[in-house]
C-alpha cells in the first residue's frame, strides 16, 4: 500500500483521556460497530413492511421503514426500553434496563404509511372508562352482549352510551368494528367539542407579571386558529450582525412565497387562518397596528418597563394575506429604520411578559429573533462569573439554572396559558441561555443557536429553520398524559414540558419534531399469561383551531425471564432515555458524577446479561447480548456530549445542547450521538442515482466514526444534525476536488463554503442527490463547514464528532471498551454490584 493510501492517525488538537492500566488486547475491527446493526437492519426493513402486533421487534429509528397499525402504535410514535416486560420489580432491576417509554406524538409519517384516523363520536366526545378515564383503544374487551366495555388499562367496566351502541358477532366483536378506527388503529385522533375539553384557565397570581384592564379569564379557552407573535430585537447587536434583515427577509418568503435563484417558485407556506403579530423592542417596546384598512402599520411605544401592558387589541394580530401591503411593507423596512440606532440593550424579559398579555386567553406561539444579553427591564441579567472557576465544584449546577426567577415564572404562566416560545439566538457575546433558555423550554418550544451571525454562512440555514418551525404539525394548549395498566406506573417525565401536576404535562406548543420520554416503574407483579398496556393521550388545539385527542396505544408482552427482556431490548429507546436522564441530572449533580453514573448504568446492563443470560462463560470474557453491541459506543458518546464534555465547553453552548437533547426524536439523538459519515471519494458508479428501471434511489452505507478508517486521499461527509463536515485529505485527488468543488487545487477551495456548487458532475449529483435525501428526512439543512487536513480550525469540529476516537476529554472507544469489560470481570469476581464495587470513583475520569 502506497503511503497516501494508508489509514491516518489522529491530530494532536483532539484532547482526550488515555487509558490507565493494563490493557486488555482487542483488535479494533473485531469491536462491535453500530454501523453493521444499522446497516443490517436497513436491508431487512426498507424492503418490507413493519407489521405492529405485539410479538416482534421494531426497525431501527434510523431506519426508512414502513409500518402497519395493527392496533399498536408504529413504533414512530412509541418505542419502549423492551418489548417483553419484566414481570416482576425484581426481575426488572436483575437486568438492570431502565424500564422507560420514548413518545414522539405528532412525529412525521411515510407517505406511504396511512395518515393518523380523525375520529368525531359526536357532542359526548369518545367512549372513555369511568374509573381511570382512559381512551376507548384496540385492546378493550365486550361484555353483556356490546352493552357495556372493560378498560384494558384498569379492568373496570363501563357502559356504553346508547348512540355509540353496537351487537356483536359470534367472536364477540362488535359488528361495526371494521367501520371504527379507534377499535383498529393504535393512534387515532377523537375530535372534543365540548367544553370540558377545552384549556382550563390558569390560577390566579398573587402579583401578575403585566397589567391588564380586564380580570383574568375564569372560563376554558375556547378553541381557535393560532395565533403568532414575531417579536424582533431591532439594538445595535442585531443591525450590525445582519440578524434582523435575514430574519424580517425569511419571513416575507414564508408569508407570500419568492423565486431562487435558479428560477424555482416557492409557494407561500404560512397556515391559513393563523394570524401574526409584530413586535419590535430595544430599551423599549414597539407595538405596531396592522389593520388592513390602515395605509401602513402604526407604531406604539411603551417606555415604561415596570408595568407592562398590551396598548392595543383591534390590528395586533391580523391575517397577513388581508393585510399584506402594511406587514410586507413594515418588515422590509424594519432594518433601514433602525439602521442607524446606537441602542445596545435590549428588554427579552420584557417581551415575553408582553407576548404572554396578548396571548393570555387564547394560546398561541411567540418567535423571538435575538442578538444580546437582556439587561433592562424584569429577568435584566449582568454578565457571567467565569464559567472556569465552578468546573468541578458544587457550584456546577448553577449554570444550568436561571439566574433571576422572572424567567421560570414567565415560563411556567406561559405554558400554562399554551403560549410556546421559540428564540432564535444570533449573538457574537454570551447571552446566557441557562436564564433566557428557561422559557423555550419549558413550553416547549425551539432553541435556534447562531453564534457570531453572519448572513453569508447563516441566512440559509435561519430561513430553512424559520420554514421548518411554520410548515411542520404543530398543535398548541396541549396537556400529555401517559396511563399504564395494573401493576404499571409513571414514575418521572423527561423532556421539555412543564409539570402541572404529577400525573400530567403541559406545553405551549407541541410539534412533530418533538419528543418526551417517562420512566416506569412496577406497583405490583404483572401476569405473564396477559400483556401489559401503555396509552399516551395528547389533549390538543390544531393550527386551525379544533380541539382534539391523539392517543397512542401499546400492548406489550410479559415475560418471567431474563433472556426475553434482553432478547426484546430496544437499545434506540435506552440510549435517547439515558441521555435525556443526564441531561435532567445536571440541575442535580456534578458533570463527572454523571459521566461515571453513565458508565456504570451501561456496565451494569451488561452484566445483568451475564448473571441471568450466560453464566456459564469464563469472566475474563466479554460478552455483549445482541440487542445491547452497540451500548458501550453510544453511552461513550453521552458522555463526549457538549452538556457534558470533560474539558470547556461556554455555558451558552452547554444549555444549548441540553434544551436539544431533551426535546430530540430517537432517531435525531442518536444520529447526533453517532454521526453519519461517508466516503464520497468511493462512490460506487451507480450509487445515489436515480435507477431507470425502478424509480428509486440506492444510498451508499456509513463508515464508522474514526480516523483508523480513514485516508490522507480521501474526501469525507460527516452530518450530526447540527452540522455537516467535509473533510479533504491532503492528497486528495485532482479529478475528485474539481467534480465535487469545481477547483483542482486543495489550497483553491474556499474554507468558508456554505453550500456545494452545482455541477455538472457524476460525483455532484450523487453527493447533491444524498444531501437532498437527508434534507427530506429532518426537514432543515444544517450548517456546512469545510475542514481541509491541517489546515481549518474546522478540523477540529469534526475530529470532536468521530465518537470512536480519543477527544473531548475522554476516552478511544476500545479503550472505553476496555474499562467496562474490567469493571464486570471485577463484579464477577469479586462479587457485588457495579455501582457499589471497585468502579470508575477516582479512575479515569
């Protein structure tokens, strides 16, 4: 092999934790790879049909795979840490899985699955049990000839009303069954009309946090369309960064549709019905009146920051279509009216005290484009202690706390009043994201991070995220609830929400991209003979304004052995449970207490398979149940997370990344915990090209996450959700460089590149042709970094996202390997528990 063509080794800028002690040998390629796993599951699932009923384990999140509601949520929308439930507490803490849910309620379907059932039962609402008031579902059983239905959930029964009323056949199935959604389909939505349905009314505060002239609402919200705020930071931060003209010009394409520059037209994509609001604000705030029979909006200023109050109600939120001349005409000339400002502070406090008085009553979504620090008015904050000095002690957890409670208060009024909150962040200083960050959230909105905003690298990814946050399924005023069947409950949610109660979640906003997850825990021992059942109901207001229930079923089997809760182990839903748990522990613990609980959880898995499932093996040999190969890799990965990395990391991008995780789908975690990369540099001929005879399109497989496997000759692709990376080898290819970038010379390539040029190439097509796929996939393009070997900072951005390598103040994957393969030969050995026994306290970390 000629020496450009052998594997490199790692840069030196790749700080990580070498391993102490003595080594056990392990060939690096006979290491278990999450790459086969997925692989191997994308050949077995996209050729065929995912059928739901309980019994069988699902695809992999990250796999394209197409499912049939057979009475079981797809696995989309549900996925379980094992499909066979341990059927007693003590089985289930012999195995060490957490028992935990993952849901993912509005999560984007397959085109070529069928859509969620809309199901209207009329002014009663849908059949719900009398005694735990769970959802009429698949998994309910009829008595006294269809007069009456036992709950799955709690065994009571309850009568049928005499407009839903049914006989049933000789199967004691009622005769309509074929005809009723909601006795077939796992996810169903019931259309509610009543008044018992709609958003309570918050209690009343003791001190309000704004004025109004009207006493608070004492009736539930009644049902309507949307309505949406865009508040604007117009100080000196957000003119000279390029934020508001970007922000106010992504807008006016989404509102009324625009032509690329390659001639394409884009439609207008904002919901009809919703109606918007706009808002400007510095030291002050700016309403606007916009009114359709007004020949341009008019302006309100509200200087008094103590006693906020909304100046108007006719014309603050309008129909951008009826009012199009005055909102287009208004926000094209926001940037050249506060061009020249030398105001630098700016009220966000303030803001979203305001967006909560004009929404109150109604519910709605409020986006925020922001630039700096708020320091005047309520929440104002001043600058940060030095992050460094707390690293490691029990102030730790300080910076994942708001600094003044003005921020939590607005947060929980908010998400009680079903306003979502969503920021999008470009700032060149700290902003502090653990106060401001508090609000998005808990309401469970969006959290869009641009650090040092340049519109020549920025603008298109804010204008995909803003187009992303308006076209996707939102639903607002929404309450989650998640009930289990005897023997079974929910001991703590995680995610993004807000706890009213300890039975029920609520969030402003609740969209498609959104996830949460709940542990489980037993009350008493469960049948083996029965299965065990888990319902979510999502109690929710459409963009349209129609008040609905989504439920999601489960059914899942009981098994009395251990080798059946590891055979139907979900390692997707383990994995984005354990990092969300680690996320919620940092209010709580210290990052390397964490990082060693980690560690232990995932070394503590592993030898419950070996008590239970092979005992009869010699210690000193590692083994890895099939479920759980990839388990050592990903839990590594969570403790390389930016929340939680070794070395520092600002608190801005911490909380950042924290808000992320804990709201991400199961698939969007662990592609961002295992970044997908590619070799574009051996693209086969055919590969990521439309195939005439099918229609369809071939995609290459991924490579694993180190610079073992890679080449000073190569040209690499690698994506975390967050950003993808190419990086050029330093003796990459003449032929490769001008097909892929139109430049023959790697010196030529321009390091600031924000999109790939169109070419008329083989090997830009297919690469164009991947990033498309991917785009269609998550629904946003992420930001594009170039990093040429030894040459950009970017390398350094990219050496961090290959998870198997030694970086991020922590350890090589086989080195990893190595240190969990000790601590269960030591608890095999010397008896005991791996948390409580010789472990990582004072090792490695």
């Amino acid at each position: 092999m000629s020496p450009q063509y052998q594997h490199i080794p790692q840069p030196p800028h790749s700080a990580g934790e070498p391993y102490r002690g003595l080594r056990a040998r392990i060939d690096p390629n006979q290491i278990p790879s999450p790459i086969d796993a997925i692989e191997a599951d994308k050949e077995t699932w996209e050729s065929q049909m995912y059928m739901t009923l309980p019994g069988n384990n699902p695809p992999l999140s990250t796999t394209d795979f197409v499912a049939f509601d057979q009475g079981n949520s797809n696995p989309k929308y549900m996925r379980v840490t094992t499909w066979n439930i341990p059927n007693t507490a003590h089985l289930a803490r012999e195995c060490e899985i957490p028992l935990a849910v993952v849901v993912q309620p509005f999560v984007d379907l397959d085109p070529r699955e069928e859509p969620v059932p809309l199901v209207d039962c009329g002014e009663s609402g849908p059949p719900r049990c009398a005694q735990c008031r769970g959802y009429i579902n698949p998994w309910c059983v009829w008595t006294a000839g269809g007069s009456r239905w036992k709950c799955n959930l709690c065994g009571h029964e309850t009568e049928v009303s005499q407009e839903y009323f049914s006989n049933l056949d000789a199967n004691f199935m009622r005769l309509d069954h074929a005809n009723r959604p909601e006795l077939n389909k796992g996810t169903v939505d019931f259309v509610v009309n009543s008044e018992d349905y709609w958003a309570p009314p918050p209690l009343p505060k003791l001190t309000p946090l704004y004025h109004s002239t009207e006493p608070p609402s004492t009736t539930p919200r009644e049902p309507q369309a949307m309505n949406c705020l865009l508040a604007f930071d117009v100080s000196f931060e957000a003119i000279e960064s390029g934020l508001l003209q970007s922000a106010c010009q992504a807008f006016i394409d989404i509102l009324y549709g625009y032509t690329t520059e390659h001639g394409t037209s884009m439609e207008p994509c904002f919901p009809q019905g919703c109606r918007i609001g706009i808002l400007t604000f510095d030291r002050t705030l700016h309403f606007y009146n916009l009114s359709p029979n007004l020949p341009q909006a008019s302006l309100i200023v509200l200087a008094d920051l103590e006693e906020i109050f909304v100046p108007l109600r006719d014309g603050m939120f309008v129909d951008p279509y009826e009012s199009r001349t005055i909102v287009e005409g208004l926000l094209s000339s926001l940037p050249e009216r506060h061009s020249s400002t030398t105001i630098r502070d700016a009220c966000l406090g303030a803001v979203l005290i305001t967006g909560l008085a004009s929404l109150a009553g109604m519910g709605g979504h409020v986006i925020v484009f922001q630039s700096t620090m708020p320091t005047v008015g309520p929440g104002a904050l001043d600058s940060l202690v030095d992050e460094s000095q707390v690293y490691g002690s029990e102030k730790e957890r300080t910076l994942f706390l708001p600094r003044d409670r003005v921020w939590r208060d607005i947060a929980e009024e908010c998400a009680e009043e079903g306003i979502g909150v969503s920021m999008f962040l470009g700032m060149s200083k700290t902003i502090d994201i653990g106060s401001i960050g508090t609000v998005p959230s808990a309401t469970g909105g969006d959290i869009y991070f641009h650090p040092r905003f340049k519109p020549s690298r920025d603008k298109i990814v804010l204008a995909s995220q803003l187009r992303r946050l308006v076209i996707r399924t939102t639903a607002y005023n929404c309450v989650k609830r998640i009930r289990c069947s005897n023997g079974l409950r929910i001991s703590k949610y995680y995610g993004n929400l807000h706890e009213r109660s300890p039975t029920d979640v609520e969030v402003g906003i609740c969209d498609a991209d959104k996830a949460f997850s709940a542990s489980i825990e037993h009350t008493r021992s469960l049948d083996d003979q029965q299965y065990a059942y888990l319902q979510c109901a999502v109690l929710y207001t459409t963009r349209s304004g129609q008040r609905r229930v989504r439920t999601c079923n489960l059914a899942l089997q009981v098994t009395p052995l251990a080798g059946n809760v590891y055979r139907f182990a979900d390692m997707d839903a383990v994995v984005c449970h354990l990092a969300r748990e680690s996320m919620t522990s940092l209010l709580s613990r210290r990052m390397a207490q964490i990082r060693e609980e980690l560690t232990d959880k995932c070394s503590s898995i592993l030898l419950g398979y070996r008590r239970n499932c092979a005992a009869a093996t010699a210690p000193t040999q590692l083994i890895i149940p099939e479920a759980f190969r990839s388990l050592p890799v990903y839990t590594l990965a969570i403790t390389k997370t930016k929340p939680l990395k070794g070395r520092n990391v600002s608190a801005d991008v911490r909380n950042y990344y924290v808000h992320k995780i804990l709201s991400s789908s199961t698939r969007s975690t662990l592609q961002y915990l295992y970044p997908r990369m590619l070799a574009l540099h051996d693209l086969e001929d055919t590969i990521a090209l439309l195939d005439a005879r099918t229609g369809q399109i071939a995609y290459p497989a991924l490579m694993r996450d180190s610079y073992l496997y890679m080449e000073a000759r190569g040209v690499y692709l690698i994506d975390n959700e967050e950003f993808m990376v190419f990086w050029v080898g330093s003796s990459a290819r003449r032929e490769v460089l001008f097909d892929l970038f139109g430049v023959d010379d790697l010196r030529a390539l321009d390091p600031y590149m924000t999109h790939l040029p169109v070419l008329d190439t083989r090997l830009s097509q297919q690469v164009r042709n991947i990033l498309a796929h991917r785009y269609s996939q998550r629904g946003y393009v992420p930001k594009m970094l170039l990093a040429r070997q030894n040459m950009d900072a970017n390398e350094i951005e990219f050496s961090d996202m290959l998870t198997e390598d030694q970086n991020n103040g922590a350890m090589s994957y086989l080195d990893y390997l190595c240190l969990v393969h000790k601590q269960i030969n030591l608890a095999l050995t010397q008896g005991g528990s791996i948390s409580g026994g010789p472990s990582l306290r004072g090792a490695p970390w």
